[in-house]
C-alpha cells in the first residue's frame, strides 16, 4: 500500500469504494423493507396461490424487526472477535438465503420464514454498516458518507416498489438477490478497520491501512496517535495476554460488564441511541415503507392511485436523501434533527386532523392535493433529517472499545421499535382510526426529542477520538500527558 499525500485524491476514492460496499448491502436490506407493499397487495388478488389473513399480512411485514434482535445478538461479539469485514460478509448469507427461499415460498408459512432469514441479515449489518463507514473514513466527509446508510435504504425501498410496478414479487426478489450478490463481490476487496486492528494490538498493520485510507499530513498522524495512545492505555490495564483460569475470566468478565455499565462514555451513548431509533421508528420510516398503498388508500382516498404515488413518494425520499449528504455537511446534527422532527410533528398533526375533519364532514372542500401535500412534507421531514441523523451518530458517539458491543445493544431499539410500529399500525387504525394512531405516534416522536434535546452532543467535524473523550470526561491536555516523548509507539 502506497503513502498518498494529503490532499490526494485516492484516500476519497478508496473510501468512496469501501462506503459504495456498505451502500449497495443496504440497498438490498431496502428492498427488505418496501417489498411487503408490492408482496401483500399481491397476495390478495384472487390469482394468488398463496392466500393470507389480515393477520398474517402484519406478520409478513413485521416479522423483519423481531429477526433484527436475533441479528443484534449475532454480530456483537463477531465484530469484536472476527473483526468488520469478516463480519461483514457473513451478513450476506442470510440475506441471501431469504430471498431464494421467498421465491420457492408456497405457503405464508414459508413467506414469513424468508423474511426471518432477511429480518437476521438486517440485525446484523444495523450496527455494523454505521461502525465501518465511522471507522474508516475522513471526519470531514464521514458525515456524509454516514448518511449513504439511509439514501441506500431509500434507494432499495424505491427500487423494490418501482420493481413491483412491472414485475411479480417473485420476479422482483431475483432481480433484488442481485444486489445482494454484486455487494458480497465489493467487500470481498475491503481491508480490514484500522481502528479495530489498533484494538487488537496490531499496530503497525493498522497504521498501515489508516494511512492507504486516509491519506499521510501531520492531522492524519496525529489522529492516528491519540488513536493507538487510547488503546495502549486501556490495554495495560486488560487481561490479554494473562495465563488466568476460565473461571477467573469469567468472574472479571462479570466485573467488567458491572463497570462498563457505569461508564458514562458507555451508557450516555446507550440512551442516546435507544431514543434516537425509537423516535426514527414511531417517525413512521419502515410503517409508510411497507404499508405505502394501504396508508395512501385510507389519506386520500380509494379513488387516489395508490401505485403512482407510492412511486412517486419515493422518488421524493430519494431526492431528499441527496439533499441529506448535503446538510450533512453543511448543518450542525442537533439542528438538522430537531428542525426536521418539528416539520414530522406539523406532518402528524396536519393528517390526523384532515382525516379526523374528513371523517367527520368538517371540512369546507375536499381536494386531494391537500392530504397529498400533507404526505409529501411528511417525506421530506423524515428523510432529510430524521432518517439520515441516527444511522450517523451511532457511528460517532461510541468509544472504540465498546464500540461493537454498545452498537448491538443500542440497535436492540431499532429492532424491537421497528416490529413494534410495524406491527401495531394495521392493528391500531382498526381499533382506534388513523386519525388517533397519528397522534400517538406524535406523542412518542415529542417524548423522544425532549429527551434528545438535554442529552445529544455536538459531533460534526469532530474525530472520533474527541467524541471519546467528550463521554469520558478527557480533556485534548489530559491525552496529551499519556503520549510518548518522542512521539513514537511502539508495540
């Protein structure tokens, strides 16, 4: 490997290519979620062989977020143990496997398997797309690239629902097992994290792939030696490489876990996380994504057509999405969010009201641009901040060593919020109307900001060395005491 200077231009392109590898993974887990609104409405039409309840419907959506948790659980320890780019392309296999079982699927039995399959891929690659883009990029463009999460979600759910529009649902899970394929050829060719390779001692092959990442000038090495001076510290006081029982490991490891969890630069990051994937799930990303012709059938009306605007929708969430990596550069996180969430809360109100006003014979004229509009401000609140903001932070705020484990736990959130919404929505616009699951769902978005509001930091343009220390209490001075006199580290 090559030393680039600085200001070259093959750092970007090769981190480029490592987020294009992550990118194209997610866009297949896209397709995850936007197939139910091509595979349901399918389902019901009287030359399906497969024919499903209303219940079971929501099982199909929903049962990706219950498998997300079993993902979570899954790739915690094999991000620390194997490292990023073997875990990475284990989140293939899954994936992979869903969607060939969805095209020999005759039975909802079989449907609801696949989706497991898929719901397990989703789990696994959820804390681990974040954490590799984090990792192994600029903290100028990181942003940026952090927010390539969602615009690939975005370009899988309306790549999924333009698929639908021309194809069969079997017809289009081949064509999405494509991407899937064509992502495993891309990480086959990604070097390993340096952060991680640095967590295991191995300094001078991390050192090696920071810098054919990252470029060589006196910011980049810098970075780089508060990097490995953290990771000294903290190894000096582990137990690798100590000759101990398996029944000492497993007492310090209990002892451990204790401290860990009254770590503020552990479980601030924690809470943060689990109300940021709450608030992004009851926003209604995943809920309008797999219920899309039902949601736009019961706003504007049953003469609306349902498949255009879903189409049309997601165009607009892709455009959005590119309007994100933009703000992402160019806005404060805090800011993006919180004025992005207070459009989504004036979206919820405003529909809840028209369809309450509508139901009701309150209103003074009827027009379907109204609930139309309506939607499309909706949209835009969630994808240019609400979307692209979480997937962000979570590959900032954890510190390195805890970095693989804190993921998993925070995405627990993520998972168990997205069966969750996805699953009660069907059920609560039976029970109570639209109008009225609106404004739960508002109530929940509201708690999860007020929450954010006192506890969510500043981190753009800052290393994730800074954000470390930021949570542990250290000042740049404070690290600068633990580095070397001459500058040096040696293993």
């Amino acid at each position: 490997m090559e030393k680039v200077n600085e200001n070259g231009y093959k750092p970007f392109v090769r981190q480029c290519f490592l987020t294009a590898s992550v990118a194209l993974n997610i866009i297949g887990h896209g397709c995850v979620i936007g197939f139910p609104a091509i595979l349901i409405p399918a389902l019901r039409l009287p030359e399906s062989g497969i024919k499903a309840s209303a219940s079971e419907e929501s099982w199909i959506a929903s049962i990706v977020g219950f498998a997300l948790i079993m993902g979570n659980f899954i790739i915690t320890p094999l991000m620390d143990t194997l490292g990023r780019k073997k875990s990475h392309l284990l989140t293939i296999l899954p994936i992979f496997t869903g969607w060939f079982t969805l095209l020999m699927a005759e039975s909802v039995t079989w449907l609801i398997i696949a989706r497991f399959l898929q719901g397990i891929a989703m789990g696994m690659l959820g804390p681990l797309g974040s954490i590799i883009i984090g990792e192994m990029t600029d903290p100028r463009n990181r942003g940026a690239f952090l927010t390539c999460v969602s615009l690939s979600l975005t370009i899988g759910v309306l790549f999924s629902h333009s698929l639908g529009t021309f194809f069969s649902w079997q017809q289009s899970a081949l064509i999405c097992s494509f991407i899937t394929f064509t992502s495993l050829l891309l990480i086959m060719y990604n070097p390993e994290s340096p952060s991680w390779l640095i967590a295991k001692g191995k300094y001078e092959k991390g050192e090696e792939v920071f810098f054919w990442l990252r470029g060589r000038s006196p910011k980049q090495e810098a970075e780089l030696d508060d990097m490995i001076a953290a990771q000294k510290s903290l190894r000096k006081s582990s137990i690798i490489g100590q000759k101990v029982t398996f029944g000492v490991r497993v007492r310090r490891f209990c002892i451990y876990l204790n401290e860990t969890f009254r770590k503020p630069e552990f479980y601030k990051p924690i809470i943060i996380m689990f109300v940021l994937y709450t608030m992004f799930q009851f926003a209604g990303i995943n809920v309008i994504s797999s219920y899309a012709m039902d949601i736009i059938d019961q706003v504007v009306g049953p003469e609306a057509n349902a498949k255009f605007l879903m189409v049309l929708l997601d165009v607009e969430r892709l455009i959005c999405n590119l309007l994100a990596v933009f703000l992402m550069k160019t806005m404060k996180r805090r800011t993006l969010l919180f004025s992005s969430s207070a459009i989504c809360v004036f979206s919820y109100l405003g529909k809840s009201y028209y369809i309450y006003a509508r139901d009701n014979n309150a209103l003074p004229f009827t027009s379907q641009w109204i609930p139309i509009s309506l939607i499309g401000l909706y949209m835009f609140s969630l994808t240019v901040g609400i979307s692209s903001i979480p997937f962000t932070i979570s590959g900032e705020i954890f510190p390195l060593e805890y970095r693989g484990f804190g993921g998993g736990i925070s995405v627990l959130a993520l998972s168990f919020n997205f069966f969750v919404a996805v699953k009660s929505f069907p059920v609560l616009t039976s029970a109570v109307g639209l109008s009225i699951t609106y404004l739960m769902y508002t109530a929940v978005v509201v708690v999860c900001l007020s929450i954010l509001y006192f506890m969510l930091p500043e981190t753009k343009d800052r290393t994730l060395q800074e954000i470390e220390d930021s949570f542990r209490g250290v000042s740049a001075a404070d690290r600068k005491c633990v580095e070397p006199l001459n500058g040096t580290h040696n293993a």
